[in-house]
C-alpha cells in the first residue's frame, strides 16, 4: 500500500514557475512507477510526466521542455518542476504510482495506476 500526498500548487501569473511535491509513504523502495496526471472539469485526466524505477523520464508533448519529473528516494518523495507557465496547464494536478514498472509512461491509462494523491490546485493567469 502507498499513500500519496501533493503539495505545492497555487496561482502564478502566465510565464512563472511552481514546483510541485508528493510525499509517499508506505514503501520502501524505488522500484515503481511514478507519475503526474492534470484534470479540468469536465475533461478526462490527463497524463503529465512519469519516472520509472531506473529514473527514465516521459512527457507529454504539450509540457516537454518546460515541466521536469524527479524522485528523491531518501526523502520518499516525487516532484514536477513546471516553467514557463500557460494559462493551459491550469488544472487539478494528481501523482499517482503504479507497481508495475514496465513501460511507465504519462499515457498509461489512469485506471491502470495503484494509488493516487488527492490532488492540488494549479491555476495559471495572463
């Protein structure tokens, strides 16, 4: 079992940064797939980014470049570095783990994944 906490969203004007952070606990290794997931009202959720076990990154093409997934092991915790900020990317932000490691990626189906966090809020204006 994981349990998955995010913090760090909020509002930032279009251009900004925020870092994201998902505190896991639970587990005592690496070896699982991580992952950041966004959703708006009224549309599916969609996949950001994820690490796999081997530190491997993927992205979505909309945030390739300007969000960076990263995992601190010793602190058991799971981060999205998000620059150069679009009104687009407002959303819900969810990190979700899964423990079957192979072919982790953001396109992973949602209802594939294990656990999930109960989201944070980030809003981006003009």
């Amino acid at each position: 079992q994981l349990r998955l906490v995010e913090s760090g969203g909020g509002s930032v004007q279009s251009g900004g940064s925020l870092r994201l952070s998902c505190a896991v606990s639970g587990h005592t290794t690496s070896n699982y797939c991580a992952g950041w997931f966004r959703q708006v009202p009224g549309k599916e959720r969609e996949g950001v980014a994820a690490l796999d076990g081997a530190g491997r990154t993927s992205y979505a093409d909309s945030v390739k470049g300007r969000f960076t997934i990263s995992r601190d092991n010793a602190k058991n915790a799971l981060y999205l570095q998000m620059s150069s900020l679009r009104p687009e990317d407002t959303a819900m932000y969810y990190c979700a783990a899964d423990y079957y490691d192979t072919g982790c990626s953001p396109r992973r189906a949602p209802s594939i994944w294990d656990y999930w966090g109960q989201g944070t809020q980030v809003t981006v204006s003009l």
